[in-house]
C-alpha cells in the first residue's frame, strides 16, 4: 500500500469517528482488539496493518479469523503520533499507536 493509499484510509476512518482499544491491552496488539474491528466490520475484516514496533500477543504470521497482518513500518511510535497530531486525535488509556483494519473499500482505526 502507497503513502497516499494509507493516508485516505486513515482519514476516512478518522472521519467515521470510531476507535477501538482492548482497555486491558498492555500497548501489544491483542485478540480481543482484533475481534472487536472484526465484528464492526461485519466479519469482513480482511486485514490489519500493524506496527512493526508492538508485537502481537499471538501468531501473527498465521491468519486470526480469516484475517491477515501486515507490518508497516509508517505506524510505528514516531509515524502515528505524527498521524495522531495530524488529525487532532485523542486517544484514551495512554494508547500511543494505531492499527488501521481494511476490507474492501472500508478502514477502521485500532490503538494500542
């Protein structure tokens, strides 16, 4: 995915307004954060773009419901907080990155 792919998803899930979290996530990626995007997605998710800084706390190179992972370097501490200021964000619990979920045309925000 190009800069400038990355950049609209990312806008146009910032302007749906919706976030997800696993409040009880200590700043890794968990299964439950994955299972809340997967069902807003309507159980399309088809995949999530994740740090390469935070690691998973399961197998990520194995599918998770279907869903595929992608590291991306672009979400990393320094990318997303300037992703985050950029789009005057605020995020709750001391959540720090973002984790972008794709299917189809549709994206959804996650942090960690």
């Amino acid at each position: 995915m190009n800069d400038w792919e990355l950049n609209g998803r990312i806008k146009d899930a910032v302007e749906k307004n919706i976030l997800f979290y696993d409040e009880h996530g200590k700043g890794n990626i968990t299964k439950r954060l994955v299972y809340l995007m997967y069902g807003h997605s309507d159980d399309l998710l088809e995949r999530v773009l994740i740090p390469t800084d935070v690691y998973p706390e399961f197998d990520f190179s194995e599918p998770l419901y279907g869903v595929s992972f992608v590291r991306d370097k672009r979400l990393n501490y320094e990318g997303s907080k300037k992703i985050i200021e950029e789009h005057e964000m605020c995020l709750l619990n001391h959540k720090d990155q973002l984790v972008l979920g794709i299917w189809g045309d549709e994206s959804i925000l996650g942090a960690v």
